[in-house]
C-alpha cells in the first residue's frame, strides 16, 4: 500500500465562498445518466442570474493577496482568473515552461498550465500530463484536431474545452508542451481509500467536492474523487493533492483484472502500460493517475467517442467491461505508485 500524501493547513488561504446543493443524480437539473460520478456537470445557473432585474450583482471582489502553505508568492482571486497566466504558487516544483505551457496564445489556446497545472499533476477533471510520453501527448492532441477524440458526455466543460484547444492548437504548440510535461515525473497525488460509506458530495468546476454538514451517503458502484483540502485546490495550488473513495474490495477486484484480464473478461492491461503500469514507448502510464479520468478514458473508448490511432488496441479491452470492471480498474491503477 502507498504511502498517503500528508497536507499541511491552509494557514492564511481564504476558503472561497460555495453554496451546498444536494449531491448530483441523473434526475437532476443538468445532470447526465452516463456515470455522473465520473462525468460531473455543474448545476445550471440561478434563472435571471447576470439579466438586468434578475439576480442581486455579486458582492465586490476581496482584493487581499492570498498565499498557500509552503510558497512565497501571493495572488488575488482575480490573478487566479486568468487562463492565460496561470497561478504559480511554486514556480521551484517544475522546470521553466514554455510559452504555450506558461501563456498560451490568445483567444484560442488558453495556457496549458491552467488546467493542467503548471507542474503537470492535473486534477480529477482532466489529464495529469507529467511524466507521460510526448509522443502519446502529440498523438492525443493530433486525435483532437481530427476530431478523433471528444467526451461521451459532451456536456462536461474540461473536456469540451480541451477539445476546443486541442482544434486551435499548431503543432510547434503541441511538441513544445508535449516535450516539457514528459520531461518530468509524476509524483503520487492521489490517496485510495476502500470504503462503504462516503461523505456526500456536488459537482464544483468539473470535480466532486464534500458538502458541508451533508453527512454520509453509500458508496454503490463509484468512485468519489475529492480534494484534500478544497480551499487549496480552489485556488488551484499545485501541492494539493486527492482522495479517491473506492468500493470495499475493488483493489483486489481491479489486480485481478489489470494483471491477468480476469479469465478473459479484458485484456491485461499490464501487456501494454507495463508491470508497473508506468507506461511503455508511447503508450501511457497509468499507476498513481486520477481514477475518475481513468473511467472516462475507458467509458468513452466503449462508446466509441475516442477513435485515435491507438483505440483500435482498446477495443477488445473494453467492450465487455461493466461498470463494476472501470471502478475496479481503475481503482487499482490509482493505488499504484507513479
């Protein structure tokens, strides 16, 4: 078993203001039936919300600086904003980035090291890139272009607007962040924790986050992908790190299936990703990444949205997987040391 990432407090970060509203559900305004645990979407806005006689105007932004354990730097809540600069509350945990990683180019091509962060740890709602192969990166940004590669849940925003990029982006652009990000390793990011009952959670910015005081609720067959410590991510610190609740016995489950195909049921996926699922050539890695992204990954390749130059491979390895089988999978692969 890994050894948990230990965070310490958020010593003078303001926790951003968040209403409670009940855990999303496919009856839910807004919600999908396609594994909304996986695919989060926001809840629609308030009705009359930014019309003239409709919601009250926001209160004035706080322009105090904010700082984050363990980084000198300070930002405002409007710095945080800015999609083509983005935070760099620990500019010493990377190399220097490149100008598509560190700036993008406006409008199309927002920075890379927004939503992915600067040191390329992702969250749960898109990709960790760092340490993965460029040439697998080239490839997905190439299956984008082409419009070989889109979201069976086109609703959700990070993956419509990596979509977006992906079309905008040139191939210099492409290589150059593809190269930096795999110059790097993935460090662990990711806690796993097996359980039968979980905090219940909403949809926030793609990702599931805990809603206060809102008790406890079975686990079923998901995987609930929170922060640590949400004041931390909110202001996308690149230290903050995540849970990963998993069914009770989906570890043992998910080794079965990763290394052996479960008697037939897939393929191994060790054949291709490696013994320790830290990748081989181009093929990606997969041990200590996001669960959640990982059961899109698989769920959009069953459905047939992702038809890169390397789905075909997949193929035979998704077609029979159940939903049990992704969280399994999936579960497994994140417990694994990057």
């Amino acid at each position: 078993m890994r050894t948990p990432v230990r965070l310490v407090g958020v010593g003078a970060v303001a926790l951003l203001a968040v209403v409670a509203v009940g855990a999303q559900t496919p009856s839910a305004p807004g919600a999908n039936s396609v594994l909304p645990w996986a695919y989060p979407l926001n809840p629609p806005a308030p009705a009359g919300a930014g019309r003239a006689g409709g919601a009250a105007p926001a209160p004035a932004e706080d322009p105090a600086p904010l700082r984050v354990p363990g980084s000198t730097v300070t930002l405002t809540r409007a710095q945080l904003r800015d999609l083509f600069n983005p935070p760099d509350w620990h500019p010493d945990n990377h190399p220097p980035m490149p100008d598509v990683v560190a700036r993008g180019r406006r409008p199309d091509v927002r920075a890379c090291g927004f939503c992915h962060l600067p040191n390329g740890q992702g969250r749960p709602e898109n990709s960790s890139l760092s340490g993965q192969p460029a040439e697998y990166i080239v490839q997905q940004m190439r299956d984008f272009r082409n419009g070989l590669r889109a979201s069976a849940e086109p609703r959700m925003g990070p993956p419509a607007a990596m979509l977006a990029i992906g079309k905008a982006a040139t191939d210099e652009e492409s290589r150059a962040a593809a190269e930096y990000f795999a110059s790097f390793a993935y460090r662990p990011w990711i806690r796993v924790i097996e359980a039968d009952m979980v905090p219940r959670t909403r949809p926030q910015g793609g990702m599931l986050v805990v809603v206060p005081d809102g008790g406890m609720e079975p686990i079923g067959q998901r995987i609930i992908e929170t922060p640590e410590d949400l004041s931390r991510v909110e202001v996308r610190d690149s230290e903050a790190s995540f849970l990963a609740y998993v069914p009770r016995g989906s570890l043992a489950r998910g080794e079965t299936l990763v290394t052996t195909g479960g008697a037939g049921r897939t393929v191994a996926c060790t054949m291709c990703h490696g013994e320790d699922l830290r990748g081989l050539g181009p093929v990606p890695a997969l041990a200590g990444r996001s669960p959640s992204y990982v059961v899109r990954q698989l769920y959009d390749m069953q459905a047939g949205t992702r038809r890169g130059a390397w789905s075909p491979l997949m193929k035979a390895a998704v077609e029979r997987l159940t939903t049990e089988d992704m969280v399994a999978i999936a579960a497994y692969t994140a417990s694994r040391m990057p």
